[in-house]
C-alpha cells in the first residue's frame, strides 16, 4: 500500500469511518466481513463516493452500476 493510501486510511480511521467497507465484486457498503449483497468476502477498507439507491429497478444510476438491491454503493474501490 503507497503512503498516500496509508494516510488516507489513517485518516478514515480516525474519524470512526473505517468500520463500512465496500464489495469489490458489487461496490456494496455494508459493516460486516461478508457482503449482504452477494455473498463475497472480498470486501476493502479503500473507497470512494457514495451512490444512495432506494428503488433500483427504476433508478437510472442503479441499472447502470447494476444494483440488485437497495442500499449504499461505492463510486470506486480499490
């Protein structure tokens, strides 16, 4: 990991952020070590801009990112 990205990890620890994670899979933002969304485990710390979806069969942003469900979504995860 660069120390950009170690910095900007400290920093989102610090302010008590670091808990959500994003699925690199689906980008879905959840708390746990197991994506709700789809099941994986491959989940990271490093994310950027968040997507709100309320109702993704008639969200135009939801069928573009390809959101099942409703929920918080990452931009970018790295």
């Amino acid at each position: 990991m660069d120390r950009g990205r170690l910095e900007k990890r400290k920093r989102r620890e610090g302010l008590g952020l670091a808990k959500e994670k994003a699925c690199r899979n689906c980008r879905f933002i959840s708390m746990g070590n197991i994506c709700p969304n789809c099941k994986s485990t491959n989940l990271s710390y490093d994310w950027s801009g968040l997507i709100v979806i309320i109702d993704p069969e008639k969200s135009e942003i939801g069928k573009k990112i390809d959101a099942k469900s409703s929920g918080k979504y990452a931009i970018r995860v790295r």
